[in-house]
C-alpha cells in the first residue's frame, strides 16, 4: 500500500467517485484497508494463472459491502503484475446468454474494457497486437539480422505462423489465427482498412457470416455460443504476446436472479458452470474468472445460483466452515463488513486526502473522528443496514460542509440536523476544479 500522498487528479477521482457511490478505477492503493486476507488469496489465484493454470471465484458480499472496490482493487492489481484484464457489469442486456445476443453483448464490452498496465482505461487491443508484432521484429533483429536482409522478413512470418499454429488445435482457434495472420499482414502494409476489420472481428462486431467472409475471409463469428471459447484463445495468445495472462472480471450478477423466466435464468446458469468446470478439470489456461454478486443472487434456492443444482452441489461451504472461520481457497469469498477500526483508518486518509486536494491541513482530531462514527453507527437499524459505501459518502460530504463552513466546528455540524448543505454551496460544485 503506498504511503505517498496521491496526485491531486488522483485524489480528486477518488473523492469524485466514493462520493457518488461508485468505485474509482484508479487510487485504490491508497485506501484500500481491511482486505488483506482476501488480496492475498486472489493474488495466489494470479500466480497460479501466470503458471499455466486458472482459476474461478464468487466476490460475495452485500450492497456496499466493498465487493466492487475489491474487484478493482484486484483488477489494478492484475495488470500492474503483466496480466490483461477484461471487466464488464452484467444487465437485462448483458447475461451469458439470451435469445437476442445477451452474451454476445457481454463479449463486447469485455473487449471495450481490454485493458494493460500501460493502457489501463480500456481498449488495449490494438496496442496487444501491435506489441506482439514489433515484438518479433525486436526479437530478430537482437540476432544480428537486419530489416532490410531477406532473412528478416522470412524469421518474422516463421514466428507469427508459429504462434497462430499453437492455437489452431484449440476450439475455433483456426479462424482465430486466420485473423491474426491478417492482422500482421495489415500491419505490415499499412493496410488500415484490413486492420480495422480484423479488430471488428476480434470484437465480435460482425452481424453476419457473409459479411465477414466478404471483408475478411473468414466465414465464421463470434456468437452467444462463441464467445467464451474466444475468451480462452485470447488468454492463450496474451502469453505469446508477453503478458502473463487474462483475468476476466464480471460483477452485478444480481442481473442474473432478477430474470423473470426460469428456463433463461437456467441458461445463464449452465453457462457458469461450463466455466467453472473448464477451470477445475484443465480445460482452461492462463484464465482467471472473478464473478461479483450478492448473497441473495448466490443462495437463493428459487432464483439465485444455488437453484442449479450442479452448481449449488459444487459451490456449498463444508461443514467445518463456522462465523469467523473461513476458507480462502473455496470457490466462493464471502466479504464482512469492514469493522469499526477499519472504518476509522479508512476515514482517516480520506480527511488527509481532502485537506491535500484543497490545500488546507486537516483539523480533525481523533476524537471528532471517533464521535462522526458513533453518529453513523447509532443510526436506527445501522446494525444490518449501514454498509461502508453510506458511510463514506457521508464522512466525505461531512468534510465538506466543514470546508466550506470554516466557522462551524465538527461538533456543531455532528449535533445539527444531518449533513445537508446550504442551497448556495451545492455539493456537486465542491470538485469542479479538479474534475478531470
């Protein structure tokens, strides 16, 4: 965890973000608290991935809980460590599968959201391809063999069929290494518009077979039925291309339980567990899965994920698993809530995080700090329902109106009526500034 103090545009999207409920995708180091047993099973799960190996996991906890913050902490983490990562939120129109492309749906905005260390925002895969090609070339030329010798050109094509030969024995892995031999070609031609194309249809935008065997030659797309086979020939090229392998991270399975039709629901299901089984029997590669979800959606026996038999059977705690025992190796990680010191710590960097990003030095002392969470905690039915999400919007809404009310002490705003600002000093106007 880095002790630094962040860049402004850092802190600002951190405090940006946690105010309107939402995780940042950058800066988590500097807040992350109380998950160091949960970090450290999932980075095990990333060691096992770079090895050859892969992996599955449930993120469970409840709304708030911090699953989502853990999720991208691990996704940060991820690439910081050489690996691709893809990330997408499932909806009523991205499942695993549906009637009208749900699936599909989900492919694309995994491979929107590609991303890398260096290209961390989304959208790595022209970057992957590329770095893979002049790769070779570096790779050739630190033989002693010039670009412009005709030898050049031949070690170059031979790598590059190399490659695509090793994923023509994997399920529709011919086409896919059709593909990337006219990447290459495209590359080296300075063809834009193959290169274009060929990016289509590695993201599955294609709408017809004919369409694409017209543009590319190549009579086959990605489909609902397709597209985790793709998943997994992704993950073995990544490893050609240099990185250490592919994570895949999919949260808001709560979509999933609130299908209506049992059979669609059923569906999405079984695709699951063609994931979840592909990992533990070897089937799969250089892959990790991270599913996120609620402990409803999981062990709802109508309509969650233990209501499929086969993953219910496969997914239950043993009998030795008890309250404050727990399994970092099972399947599924179940998420407490942070605890009332973790909570302290964690409001503690934000106050130092708010002072720096508004260049002023914090005032509050531990016991003001203290006396906010006591507020938060002795709410009626804070006892099951106040989540660590509520919180921090409060505590940053809290530094808030202390900075813009410098004659109020802490005490007073804790005493007063709630933390509701004056109509002249809206909070959404507090970050304009830094806004990136």
């Amino acid at each position: 965890m880095k002790q630094s103090n962040p860049p402004k545009r850092i802190t600002s999207t951190i405090l940006n973000a946690l105010k309107g409920g939402v995780v940042p995708r950058v800066g988590l180091e500097y807040i992350a608290v109380g998950r160091g047993r949960e970090i450290d099973a999932l980075l095990n799960d990333i060691d096992i991935i770079a090895d050859g190996g892969a992996a599955f996991r449930f993120i469970v906890g409840k709304y708030g809980s911090g699953k989502s913050f853990l999720l991208q902490t691990i996704r940060n983490y991820a690439t910081e460590r050489g690996f691709v990562v893809v990330d997408a939120d499932l909806s009523p129109e991205r499942r695993f599968t549906g009637t009208r492309g749900q699936g599909l749906a989900t492919f694309k905005e995994l491979m929107k959201n590609m991303s890398t260390k260096t290209k961390p925002d989304g959208g790595a895969l022209p970057l992957i391809l590329e770095r893979w090609i002049s790769g070779i070339q570096s790779a050739v030329a630190a033989q002693g063999i010039s670009p412009e010798d005709a030898r050049f050109a031949q070690l170059v094509e031979q790598e590059v069929y190399r490659v695509t030969g090793s994923l023509e024995g994997m399920v529709n892995g011919f086409e896919f290494a059709k593909a990337i031999l006219l990447y290459h070609k495209a590359y080296l031609n300075g063809d834009d518009v193959l290169r274009s194309n060929v990016l289509r249809w590695f993201r599955g935008e294609y709408q017809t077979k004919t369409e694409a065997k017209r543009e590319l030659g190549i009579g086959f797309i990605v489909t609902d039925d397709t597209w985790y086979d793709f998943l997994k020939l992704f993950a073995a090229f990544m490893v050609h291309a240099g990185y250490r392998g592919m994570l895949v991270i999919v949260d808001e399975l709560v979509n999933l339980f609130k299908i209506p039709h049992a059979a669609t629901r059923q569906s999405n299901y079984e695709k699951i567990l063609t994931m979840y089984n592909d990992v533990l029997q070897g089937k799969a590669q250089y892959i990790g899965f991270l599913i996120g979800g609620t402990p409803q959606c999981i062990e709802d026996k109508y309509k969650g994920v233990f209501s499929y038999e086969a993953l219910r059977s496969r997914l239950s705690e043993g009998r030795f698993t008890a309250d404050g025992v727990k399994d970092m190796l099972s399947p599924i990680i179940r998420l407490d809530m942070l605890t009332y010191e973790e909570m302290f710590v964690l409001i503690e960097k934000l106050s130092q995080m708010h002072g720096q990003l508004f260049g002023y030095e914090p005032k509050l002392a531990q016991g003001e700090l203290v006396a906010f969470l006591n507020v938060e905690y002795n709410r009626v039915g804070a006892d099951t329902h106040i989540t660590p999400r509520e919180i921090i919007r409060d505590f940053i809404e809290f530094l808030n109106i202390l900075y813009q009310n410098p004659s109020s002490t802490a005490q007073e705003i804790l005493e007063g009526s709630g933390f509701m600002l004056p109509v002249d000093a809206a909070q959404e106007d507090v970050f304009l500034e830094f806004e990136l």
